[in-house]
C-alpha cells in the first residue's frame, strides 16, 4: 500500500511499479496494516517512459498530479526519432505485461513530434 496523501491511500500494482517508486528501501515494515483515509484502488504508475515486456510500444507518463511526481497525461511514442528527442530508449523501463499505465491518467494519444 501506498500512503499518498493524509487521507489517501492505494494498492501498488506490482514489484515493477514498486521499483519505479523507489524500491522495498522505501517501505517500512509494520506488524499491522493501518492505512488511514480512503482506498483508492491500484495505484498510478510515476511518471516516466514504460513499455511492457510482451509489447514493443513504449508510453510516455507525464504531466502534473495529487502526487509528486505521478502526473495525469499519457501518450505513446511515434517512433525511434521521436524517441531519441525525448533522450533515448535507455530511460525506458521494462515492466510486467499486466501494467496498467493508464491508471489515473486520461485516454492514451500519440506523443507530440517534440519532446517537451
């Protein structure tokens, strides 16, 4: 579970979502569980470039949210150039097929052909 704000809370998705928010560091161990507020379901992935490991497309998480660095806008790159202007494939995380990147996020369209 993630507390994401005083009276907010979600469930990560996966380990793959786990270490896009920083990793099992960041969690902390307690003998019972006491979220405090609402569930709000699976939580959002971080913003950022994602692709699953059974697909070739590669989406790009942006824009500005509740939380930190966990924005509303989605979109999917067009191609390797347009790729190579948002810095390259190497900031690409590979993650399980099951991710869901829309989570919180408006309906998916093709990235602008400039980065920014």
């Amino acid at each position: 579970m993630f507390q994401y704000t005083r009276d907010r809370y979600c469930h990560v998705q996966s380990e793959s979502q786990m270490a896009a928010y920083g990793g099992f560091s960041k969690v902390t161990v307690v003998p019972r569980l006491a979220m405090m507020g609402q569930q709000t379901g699976t939580c959002a992935w971080p913003n950022g470039f994602y692709r699953r490991r059974n697909e070739t497309a590669v989406y790009r998480l942006y824009g500005v949210g509740v939380v930190a660095g966990v924005g509303t806008d989605i979109c999917h790159v067009v191609n390797e150039q347009q790729m190579g202007s948002f810095g390259g494939f190497q900031q690409v995380r590979v993650v399980q097929p099951t991710a869901d990147f829309g989570r919180g996020r408006g309906p998916v369209s093709p990235c602008n052909t400039r980065a920014g």
